[in-house]
C-alpha cells in the first residue's frame, strides 16, 4: 500500500463528500424556496412587495442564511448518501482488504468536515451578518405584521448606579408610562425621579419627561423638584423597545459579544435571544464532525438492505436531533436553563452515539 494510493483515496472520498454537500444544498434549497414562496406569496401581493426586492433582498440572502443554519444536516445527509453507495458498490471493503484501516478511513471524511465547519463559522459570524439587515427589512416589510411591545414592569440598569422603571411602552407612539429613575451611590439611594410618562424626540434624538418630581436625598435633608416638562439624555433608544425579532443575526462576532455585554451591564430581559445565537455560530460547525462521525458509522457496513436501510436511520437520527435542539433552546428560554448547556447539550449527547457508532463499525 504506497503513499500515493492512499492519497488517492483521501482525494476520492473529500471529492465524493463535498460534491454531494453541495448537490444536497441544491436539491433542499430549491425545495425550500418553493415553499417559502407559496407560503408567502399573499403577503408578497397584498403589501405589493417589488419583485426586485423579493429576489435581491430576500430570496439572494435567504439561500446563503439557510443553508449555512442547515449546514450540519446537509453533511449528514450527503455522508449517508454516498458513502452508502460506496459500501453497496464494495469500495469500502477494497480499501480496507488493501490495508486501509477504519481509523485511517475517517481521515478524508474529517478533512471535509473540517472545510465545511471553518466555512460555515466564518459565514455566520463574519459575512453573512452584514447581509442579513437586507432579508431582515424586507421581513418586517412585508411579511411580518406590524409589532407591538407587550411588556410590563420594565426594568432597566443603564449604568452602575442608574435604574430605570417603566409600567408599560407604547411601541407606536414611543412612549413609556408611569416611568421611574432611581441613582444609587453603593447601596443608598440619593435621587429619584417619578413621572407621570416619558417620551421619545425622533427629531432631536432624545427622551421627554413629563408631568415628574424629584427627589434629591443628602444625609438627613431631602430636596424635591416638580415641573411640566424636561429634556434628558439617557443611555437607552426607542429602538430597544421596538422589534428585536431577527436582529441578532445582523450582528457579527464582535458586535454581539460586544451588544451582550452591554445587555447585562444595563439588567435587560432579553438577553437570552443573543447568547442563543452567539453560541449557536459554534455549535452548529463543529456538529459537523459529529454528525459526518455518525453517518460513516452507520453507512460504511454493506447491508442487505441497501441504502434505503442507511437513509432512513439517518433521518430519524439528524431528525431527532433538530428536535432536541430545539426543545433544549426552548428551555433556556422558558425555564431559565442555562443558555450554553442548552446550546450545547445536543452536541454532548449525540458526540457520545456518535463515540459508541463508531467503536461498533470499527470493529
């Protein structure tokens, strides 16, 4: 067995990987953006959405979007694929009868991995962010309806010391009800703001108060100021309580640990949505050494059965394991799980099947 046959055979099966991840991508993309246009298309004609928007805007982002989200699936899928035919054709058994071991076999299959995964974490955290702000618009354009904040009991630290309370906000009119400022120096309490609403300037940029008082608290004595109306510059937008839907995507590596360190400094609730999504741009690429680990261990073994037998095990296995993701991320929202053991918990359990598949086929 010389050097040079066993390059042969690393470049034959990296060749016969990433053709057939790239011919899945195809197939399932065209597939999705059927159903994504029949699903759509009455939001595209009632809010008359131009067609050059609908193909540049959204469908040119979504294609890049999906598949790199899918990523992982679509290597599984292409593992299974060829790499059955290859058992069922006996080009496994000829590699190994010529003294290729099953360990030296996984080689090629990690290289390709290792391509795909690299590509997929410079894509989601580098690339496709930048250009998601197009697909993200033309969502809120014209196919999500007009949203509306519905949160209560607002509570926001918008620097160390500095507290902010609001019963409600009015997304619409961008303005937040029965409002609260409260400055700490420690743990003792020197000035507080009440008033009756706040509201936001579009023109020059910044917050009203109106109808408030104050209270200034210096040891003993207290000084308490009432007024109509006043200006202030407080370190929060109206677009923080507008939609937050989707914009976590358009932020790149540095922009969203930057963003969610800023979320915890200010006390906001819905920092969850970005850890999610910054964990996730690590999680999903190295899935792709597990999952490609799983379908070699399952498809390598010629079986009477063929590759149906293969296909169908496959999918219930990267079926099962969408849904486990899903179902652990909605637990860190809903419970207050851990948001990077419920990211990565999916990885951990399906890594150790992937250990066992793999001591199984290899002996």
């Amino acid at each position: 067995m010389t050097k040079k046959f066993i390059q042969r055979i690393d470049k034959y099966i990296i060749k016969k990987y990433l053709g057939t991840y790239f011919l899945a991508i195809a197939l399932i993309i065209s597939i999705s953006i059927i159903f994504d246009v029949s699903e759509n298309i009455d939001d595209f004609i009632s809010k008359k959405a131009p067609l050059k928007a609908i193909i540049v805007d959204y469908y040119l982002n979504f294609i890049p979007y999906f598949t790199n989200l899918f990523s992982a699936l679509f290597t599984f899928i292409a593992v299974i694929y060829f790499t059955s035919k290859m058992a069922a054709n006996s080009e496994i058994i000829a590699m190994q009868s010529s003294g290729v071991s099953y360990r030296r076999l996984m080689r090629p299959y990690l290289v390709a991995s290792g391509i795909i995964a690299i590509m997929s974490w410079i894509l989601g955290n580098f690339i496709l962010p930048p250009s998601a702000q197009a697909r993200v618009n033309f969502r809120t354009t014209y196919i999500k309806n007009e949203y509306i904040n519905t949160d209560k009991n607002i509570h926001r630290q918008l620097e160390p010391g500095l507290f902010i309370y609001m019963k409600s906000y009015n997304n619409r009119a961008d303005v937040g009800y029965k409002f609260t400022i409260e400055k700490f120096e420690g743990t003792v309490l020197k000035s507080k703001l009440i008033a009756d609403y706040i509201k936001w300037d579009r023109e020059k940029k910044k917050w009203v108060i109106h109808d408030y008082f104050i209270r200034d608290m210096s040891g003993p004595s207290e000084k308490i100021t009432r007024g109509m109306q006043i200006d202030t510059t407080l370190r929060m937008t109206a677009a923080e309580f507008g939609q937050q839907s989707f914009k976590e995507e358009t932020m790149d590596f540095w922009q969203i640990n930057k963003y969610i360190k800023d979320l915890k400094l200010r006390g906001v609730d819905n920092v969850t949505s970005y850890q999610k999504e910054k964990y996730q741009r690590t999680a999903n690429p190295i899935s792709t050494f597990i999952l490609t680990i799983i379908g070699v261990s399952l498809a390598s073994r010629k079986t009477r059965g063929g590759i149906g037998i293969h296909l169908g095990l496959g999918l219930l296995l990267s079926f099962s394991y969408i849904m486990f993701m899903q179902v652990s991320t909605i637990f860190a929202f809903k419970a207050g799980f851990n948001v990077l053991l419920a990211v990565w918990l999916p990885n951990l359990v399906y890594a150790i099947i992937a250990l066992v598949l793999y001591n199984r086929a290899a002996k």
